[in-house]
C-alpha cells in the first residue's frame, strides 16, 4: 500500500485501459484457482476535491472481452451458463457512495450489473498514489477487490465433482488495479 496521502485534483478521470486491469479469479475443481480479466472496459469518475462523497465512479466492460488465455472455457463463460454476452453485452458498475475511510483509502460503494441483475457492492480502493507522465499527464492508481456470491447475479451453472464439491467456486474476487488520467478542460 501507499505511503502517500490521498490527493484528488477536481474534474473528470478516464481509467486508462493500457495500463489497468479489471479481473477476477475462481476456484477451480477444488483445487487451485483461474484467473482471468476483462479486455475491454470504460470508466470514468467526476471528482470532488473539496467533498470526494460527491464523487461519482461509472465502469462499462464489454462482456465478451473475458480472457482466461483459454479459448474453450472462454467461450463457456460467454454462454448462457455464465454471462450470457448475447443477450447481456456489458457488465456495468455505477457508483452511489465514495468515502475518504483514511488517508490512503476509499471506500466505493454502488450498483453492479451482470447478466440483467444488479446488486449493491462495497469496494475499499487503496490509494497508490499520483504522478505527472513523461507526456505531462496527471494519473492517480487505486487497487482494490471484492469477494463476490456469482449466483446473486444469475451466474450460476455449476457440476458436481465425483469425488464431492463442485468444479466452480460460487465465491468469486473481483480485482481491480486502475490507472486514471484527469482529463483536460
């Protein structure tokens, strides 16, 4: 974590999908872990400097970007059984509460939809601090990660494993390391 006190200029930050990563990860058999990331995402936040519970935090993934570097399992978690891309293309977060908890963190709390159902989430970012880029812009980096129930949003297929247990967590982390550019204007 940071050493850094958290310092947000006012106006408008574009994550920068190059150097961000949105991904999960998920039992697997009982026995180790997938991982996996989305591909392709947008999010944006209009910060507050002088109250940051004014903030307000909007991510738009496209679905079918997921990437396990497994091109058949892949396409399972496309399906019906999983995310259902045909009818659900994108996975989408709204933010309704932004609070300082510390110098070093915030606590982000909103509306996340997958596959048609949305459901309240609470993520605590950590601040891992600000910089101007050799191309003079101003970027600040938050980590942080959830620990999710899939089948609270439909996402439920599952098989039985012979020797007991089920071959996917319903448990899922939701992980999160962004990179956002304040935007000029």
């Amino acid at each position: 974590m940071s050493t850094e006190t958290l310092k947000l200029a006012t106006g408008t930050y574009a994550v920068d999908p190059a150097h961000s990563t949105i991904g999960f990860v998920a039992r697997h058999a009982m026995v180790t872990k997938v991982r996996g990331q989305f591909d392709q995402f947008d999010a944006r936040a209009e910060v507050d400097s002088d109250d940051l519970s004014q903030t307000k935090i909007q991510v738009s993934i496209k679905a079918d970007s997921i990437n396990t570097h497994n091109e058949q399992r892949d396409g399972h978690l496309r399906s019906n059984d999983f995310l259902d891309i045909e009818n659900n293309p994108e996975i989408t977060f709204v933010s309704s509460e932004v609070v300082p908890v510390d110098d070093e963190t915030l606590r982000v709390t909103g509306d996340l939809t997958i596959k048609g159902t949305t459901k309240p989430v609470t993520i605590d970012f950590a601040y891992e601090g600000a910089a101007t880029d050799p191309f003079g812009n101003e970027r600040v980096g938050f980590s942080g990660s959830v620990v999710v129930n899939r089948k609270e949003w439909g996402v439920s297929w599952n098989a039985a494993l012979e020797a007991g247990g089920v071959l996917v967590s319903e448990k899922v982390t939701l992980e999160f390391d962004i990179s956002a550019i304040r935007q000029a204007g």
